[in-house]
C-alpha cells in the first residue's frame, strides 16, 4: 500500500541548491536507509517530508490517511514531567478512547430511549474494538518492553525527564515514535546514543514493525540488519537501490563502472566524428560532414558519472616504541559498591588494535583514562612499554580550542619542520580544505571538528592512538576512510566504540565489558565475538535441554518401577504427562474454573470495569489465565479417564 509520495523536491539555502528533482514513493513494509555524505541535505529531506519545512518547488503527499512522524533531534519536556508519562503520552488517542468508552459505558447503562440506547451501543462496540485491535488494555506492557529495550531501567520510570542526559532524553524521544507507531516513520540517526544491546534490540524490533520507515544513519551494520532499501543523495541527486547497505555498495560500484564506460565510448565516438567533420568539410565529403555535424548537435550528451569522495586519511610514519605496550594485570575499577570490571589482564603488542566494547555505563571511558594514567584503578597494575608516544582522542572532542582557527588548532607552535603548506595538505588528507582551515573550531560541524582532531594525532606524532568513539560524527565515506588509516598505521590503536562494523574490520583484540563487573579477553573482532556468544548460548541451551531430558526420564523410571512387576501383563499404556488424581477431583475443580471464567466474562461485558484502565488490564490476564488453566484441566481430565485402574 502506497503511504508517501513526493515529486520534484528542490531546496537550497545558499546559491547552490542542495537536492532537485527528488522523488520518490514509499510503501507499507519499506524499511529505506537514506545515505549520502555529510551536508548533502538528508536532515533537510527529511523536515520536507515531515512538514516542517516548505521545499523550493515540488510537493509531498501523504495517502490514505497515513501518520507520519519525525525522530526529532533536540528534546524539550515541560518540568516535573516523568519518563512513564512521557512515554504514555505516545498513546494519547488510545487513552482518550478509554476515557470516551467509559463515558459512552455510564450514558448506555441508564439510558431508557431504544434509539438512543441503540446508538450507544454501536458507538460502544466501535471504541471496543478499535481498543482491542490496538491492544489497548496491556499499554503499560508495550510501555515497559520499549523502555527496556531501549536501556532504562525501572528506577528511572519515576525520574523528572529533565534529570536524563541529552542522550538518554533522545532516547525518549525515540521511545515514543515507537510506540505511536505511526504509518510512516523518518528515523533521523535512530542508533545514536545506543550502546550495542540497545541497537540489537532496535534492529530486531523495527525489522519486524509493518510500517514504511525512511532512517538516516552512519551504522553501516544497522542499515544492513534493517533497511531493505537504499537511497543515496549525492550531487543533488536522489538513487535508489534495492537491498540492504552491502548490496547498495555492490550496486553502486557497478552502476558508475557501467555508466563510466558509457560515458567513455561516447565520448570515443564524439572525438571521432568531430575529427571527421575537420577533414571534409568541404569539397564532395562535404555535405556528409554537415549531416554529422547536425546528428552531433542532435545526440543526447552523457555525463560524466560521480562517486563520492572519501577522505585520504594517513596517520604517517611513528618512531617504533617496544614490543609491549601496555602490561596489565588483576585490574579492577570500583566506583563505591559498583564495580566496572574485576581481575582483567592482558598485554598489548607493538602493532595491535585493541577494541573495547561494552553497554553504556559500563566503565570503557574509564578503563581508557586509566591505561592513560588519567585515573586510578582501585586494584592491579598497568604498566606502561618503552618510548610510547600516546594521542589521544576523546569523545567530547574538547583537545580542540573552540577560540582558534583549525590550522592554529591542529598546529599550535609552528615547527620549522611543518610548513603552513604541509599543515594544509595535511588537513586535506582527512577533508577539510579552502576556507574551513581559517574558520573558528566553534563553528565546524561535528564531522569536520572529528576530523581535525584526527589530524591532530599526526602532528603529535603519536604511536599508540587511544580513539574514544571516533567515528560518532563521521559520515560513512569518513568511516570507510579511517578505517583505512588505522588498519595501515605502523603503530598501536586503542579504540572504544559501539561502531560494530568498525570494530569488526579494524580491531584484532577485543575486551567485552558486560556492564555487571565482568570482562572478557576475545583475541579477534566483533564477528568473533558473536560467533563465540553464540556457540556459548547454543550450549547452554542443549545443557538445559538435557537436563530436562534427564529429569523427565528419571521421573517416568520411578513411576514405571511403582506400577510393579504386574505392568507388563497389563495393555500398554501411554505415560503420563499430569500427576495422579482422582477424576472427581479434577471435575470439581473444572467445575470451580467454569464458574470462574463465566464470572469475568460477565466482568468483561460489564461497562462498569472499563472506568478503571487497571483492573481492565487485570481481568483480562486473569481471563486468559483461567481459560489456560481450564485447559490444562481437561487434558488432565482426559488422561486419568485413561490411565486410572
């Protein structure tokens, strides 16, 4: 079913416009990631899309009724508002259905006119119906599965909302779009603020949600685990590709390599005729050469096709440091009674990448300050290998003044070594040239400050890079980009990160902080990990189905071994999966159950109950706790009719 279209989009700021001619079409079920480098206009798309921007021409329309919703960048709640309520609040519509059936429940019971009396009721029938398709009695349910997912735990519920970090507020935000679950979701960078746990469970949960969704993001892994489309906005231009992120990179290279060829033999047969045409024009070739000429004037020129352009990124040769980098042994960080990890020991070698990951709040920020010296374990020891030169680049990105230009940033004493020349070659390596070298750091955008902090390390000459989250606020072509840098860096790299697709391609050693005190040495990459993770899962579970197994046998062999040795001149009979009673028994208790569920189902008809939302909710688990109950009954009913002598 078609939800969203658009055609013609074109809008710009400056003199050059940032996308024309956009269109496109969304359906029920398209999960569509919106790629493109940084700048080229996706957030702007995506205000267009939602209404809160006007495009320069064209126009967007929503079908058949649709909702459409944007994941907004920045919070802003009233005070005293709690995370609970904010989160309700996404189900404004249904709890003002509740309220309308309850109203619409007290007119029906004392109304005496058959026609008003009949118009109440289907008004009633309606409201219940759209709150049972919705699943409208078990809200706090959904409430509490999404805020889970999402990282909250139940101690912040109650918590005034202007108390959460910016972070954990985006969080909010994104909460409550899940849960409105309108019919067109816009996704802007949906992942940021997540820790792994949290991304897993929100790339398993959108990939099972109905709706169309448009989603910017950076995570390469997250676009390939959710989106089954991909657009890409370069050069003011919008591209669709099928398939997730890995098959647009496939596509993509083989439509410029195509497209180049095309443009290529065009351009071979252009040169050829207008080389014909400057031979014989004139004499009897003539008036061939002018036919040649019109059929030129005629032809459709190609153009020549663009890819969009990575960063050469380069950290540069580094003095050699010794063989061990950093020794550490029985380490343990202990914030009062909450420990961020016990007894951790391993060794970095000279040309390791080290990764560390692990939920938020976990203690990666802190085990990074304490191999740097910023901060003191409260056990073990770290000791530190010969002539390491360490750079390092937090997340926060504060090693850059915001009063100083970016050369004067990058470069603080000029080094007769380093001209102004090489400084600027150098920061075109990691992309950024011209006018934003004079410009304040104050006013860079988050990529391009991530990028002149980056360069930074090389002025240091750093040998061991300690990098805090770097690609946070890179696009994808910059990620592909230091990637890159740091796999052919001669050097050691110390990276944090929830970047799943980075830690998989660049790092060789991974420690897993678990958020519960414990940390796992893994000697491989985040795939590694998994596969690991798995196969540990995998055997717990045959561990717990054997012991199932095992116990179930050994409680059938006592039954057999108390039926006597008379059993086997008795008919065969089928084991027995309830325990022994008496069929009386059990018809009493099924007749106790039956009056039972006929008590909530007069309940359940009962205008009475949908004024309290609560006890709603709690008559009906305890109806299908009754009707489960009831069956269990009847099998056990059934069996004993069977196997009692």
């Amino acid at each position: 079913m078609l939800l969203l279209s658009c055609s013609r989009l074109s809008r710009g700021f400056d003199a050059e416009p940032l996308f024309v001619d956009v269109g496109f079409e969304l359906h029920l079920g398209d999960r569509v990631g919106l790629v493109g480098p940084n700048g080229c206009g996706k957030t702007t798309l995506m205000r267009l899309l939602a209404g809160d921007d006007t495009p320069d021409n064209g126009e967007v329309r929503l079908h058949a009724g649709a909702r459409i919703a944007l994941l907004r960048q920045v919070a802003e709640f009233p005070p005293g508002r709690t995370l609970f309520d904010e989160a309700r609040s996404a189900f404004a519509e249904l709890l003002q259905a509740q309220e309308e059936l309850v109203r619409v429940a007290e007119q029906l019971a004392v109304a005496t006119d058959e026609q008003e009396h009949k118009i109440l009721a289907a008004k009633y029938d309606r409201l219940h119906e759209l709150l049972r398709h919705h699943d409208a009695y078990t809200l706090d349910h959904k409430i509490e599965d999404v805020l889970t997912g999402l990282g909250f735990k139940p101690d912040d519920y109650q918590r005034d909302l202007n108390s959460f970090s910016g972070g954990q507020q985006r969080r909010v935000l994104l909460a409550k779009i899940l849960l409105a679950a309108p019919d067109v979701m816009l996704l802007d960078e949906p992942s940021n603020h997540l820790d792994i746990d949290a991304t897993r469970w929100l790339e398993n949960y959108l990939a099972q949600q109905p709706q169309g969704m448009l989603i910017v993001s950076h995570d390469r892994y997250f676009l390939n685990r959710v989106a089954n489309k991909i657009f890409e906005l370069h050069a003011q231009k919008l591209t669709a590709y099928p398939g997730n992120y890995s098959a647009y990179v496939r596509l993509r290279q083989e439509r410029y390599e195509l497209a180049l060829k095309t443009y290529e033999a065009q351009q071979e047969y252009i040169e050829k005729q207008e080389e014909y045409i400057r031979r014989v024009h004139y004499g009897q070739l003539a008036r061939q050469a002018q036919s040649r000429k019109k059929a030129l004037e005629r032809l459709e020129v190609v153009e020549r096709p663009t890819q969009i352009e990575a960063p050469r990124m380069h950290f540069g040769e580094v003095v050699r440091s010794g063989d061990v980098v950093f020794h550490v042994e029985n380490l343990s960080k202990a914030f009062g009674d909450k420990v961020l990890f016990r007894d951790l020991s391993f060794d970095l070698k000279r040309g390791q990448r080290l990764g560390i990951m692990g939920p938020n709040g976990a203690g990666k920020t802190t085990l990074l300050k304490i191999l740097l010296g910023q901060e003191k374990p409260t056990s073990g020891e770290v000791e530190q290998g010969h002539l390491v030169e360490l750079g390092y680049l937090d997340q926060h990105l504060k090693v850059l003044p915001d009063d100083k230009s970016v050369l004067r940033a990058v470069w603080p004493e000029p080094d007769p070594s380093l001209t102004e020349q090489r400084m600027r070659d150098l920061l075109g390596r990691f992309g950024l040239q011209g006018d934003v070298v004079e410009q304040p750091v104050g006013t860079l955008s988050g990529g391009q400050r991530s990028r002149a902090a980056l360069a930074k390390l090389v002025v240091q000459g750093a040998n061991v890079l300690v990098l805090d989250e770097p690609t946070n606020h890179l696009d994808i072509w910059a990620c592909d980009a230091l990637e890159e840098a740091v796999k052919a860096f001669e050097g050691t790299v110390l990276v944090v990160s929830h970047d799943r697709d980075f830690l998989n391609r660049v790092v060789d050693l991974l420690i897993v902080l678990d958020g519960k005190g414990r940390a796992e040495v893994v000697f491989g990459n985040y795939d590694m990990y998994e596969a690991i993770h798995a196969s540990r899962e995998a055997a717990e579970a045959e561990a717990a189905k054997k012991a199932a197994a095992k116990a179930e046998k050994s409680a059938a062999t006592a039954v057999a071994n108390s039926a006597g040795d008379n059993r086997s001149n008795k008919p065969a009979k089928r084991k027995r999966k309830f325990p022994y009673r008496k069929t009386e028994d059990i018809e009493h208790d099924i007749a106790q159950e039956e009056a039972r569920l006929k008590q909530l189902e007069e309940a359940i008809a009962s205008p009475d109950l949908y004024r309290d939302a609560h006890k709603v909710k709690e008559t009906m688990d305890l109806f299908e706790a009754t009707k489960k109950k009831l069956q269990g009954l009847y099998e056990h009913w059934e069996e004993a009719l069977e196997l009692n002598g």
